[in-house]
C-alpha cells in the first residue's frame, strides 16, 4: 500500500499563536521580558541565547532558528572554548526556547489547535471515535515532525479520547517516535511496511 509522507515545520503552529522562523529570536526577547522576579536563572539562560544570536549577527551569520545557532556554534562562529562549553550553551538555548513554546501552550490548546484538527481529520478521517489504534492501522499517511513544540503531540490526545494513556504517547505503538523504554540511549523504530500482525504504524 502507498503512502503519503507529511512533513511538519513551524506553519503548522502558526495558526495556534506559534512564532515562525524568522521571529522566534524576537518572541524569545518578549518572553525574556515578561518573565518575573522568580525567574532568574531561566531569564539568564534566555539572555544568555539572545546575546550569542545578536553577537553572531553581528558577524554577518543569518540566525533564524535554534538549529542554524547550534550548528554556528559547533563551527566555533561564536562562544564556547571546548566542546562541553558549547554543549552548555546549546542546552540552554533548547531550554529557553522550550521554556517560550511552554509558555504557549495553554492559550494555543484552548484555541483547539485548529490547523492540527484539520491535518489528523486529513490523516484519519473525521470519526475519532473508531479509535487511534484502528486509525493508525488504517491510515495510508506517514508524519514527521521537526517541531520543537508539543501541538502535534496534544491535538493527537485532544483528537482521540480513547487515548488515555495507558500506553506511552512517543511508543512505537503509537507515534512510533523511537523511544525505548527499557534503554533510553537505543531507539525501537517499527518498519513502515505492514507488520506479521497486521499492524501499520503513524510515524
């Protein structure tokens, strides 16, 4: 059976109150600001990701996106004398931008997430009540998401209420992510193709 493969980007959160690209840094520097006193070390790592990303601009280097900021570092574009230096900046970069995409999420699920509603009645059709075990055998659609956020993951939960998390979201039973429960370092991937159970996978 063919199958479409859907790839995700920052568009698909736009519609729920999610910065693009290109203003992501700028939405940092918002949030940066609106953060209270309680919040001094989370407000000294995001200053911290905001000062690297205006000294690498000032360079010349095109920052947009977390990504392109860790790659400029690990190129040694800018801060971090050794590699665990510039790990350590990398993670509090992903901890800040985190801590923003957090800080959306309330806001953005009682909006009801309507651009992932409109991809998953697009994926499994519009009678969640059938359940996500039997919408994912049946589905013919394959997603893949490079989305920092967790909408995909919350509309997946919003859309179908048998889910109750008896099994683990990220599993391979599920959204097939990789995760593996016993070893967190090995990745536990189903193949696309139809299993001896009869059984097709989301991701």
């Amino acid at each position: 059976m063919n199958s479409t493969l859907i790839i995700l980007g920052a568009g698909c959160s736009f519609r729920s109150g999610y910065p693009l690209a290109n203003n992501s840094f700028p939405r940092l520097t918002e949030f940066r600001d609106s953060l209270g006193d309680e919040a001094v070390k989370l407000r000294g790592l995001v200053t911290r990701t905001l000062d690297l990303v205006r000294t690498l601009r000032e360079q010349g280097e095109s920052v947009e996106t977390l990504d392109t900021l860790a790659r400029l570092l690990h190129e040694g574009k800018a801060g971090g004398n050794n590699m665990l230096e510039k790990n350590r900046l990398v993670l509090a970069a992903k901890v800040s931008i985190a801590a923003l995409f957090l800080s959306l999420e309330r806001e953005a699920v009682q909006k009801q997430l309507p651009g992932y509603r409109q991809l998953l009645v697009r994926v499994f059709g519009n009678n969640p009540k059938f359940g996500y075990r039997k919408a994912i055998e049946s589905s013919r659609h394959r997603i893949l998401t490079f989305n920092y956020d967790r909408l995909f993951e919350l509309a997946f939960r919003q859309f179908f209420p048998d889910f109750d998390g008896t099994e683990v979201l990220y599993y391979k039973t599920v959204l097939n992510s990789g995760l593996c429960l016993v070893d967190p370092k090995k990745l536990e991937i189903d193949s696309l193709a139809s299993h001896k159970d009869g059984k097709k996978r989301l991701e």
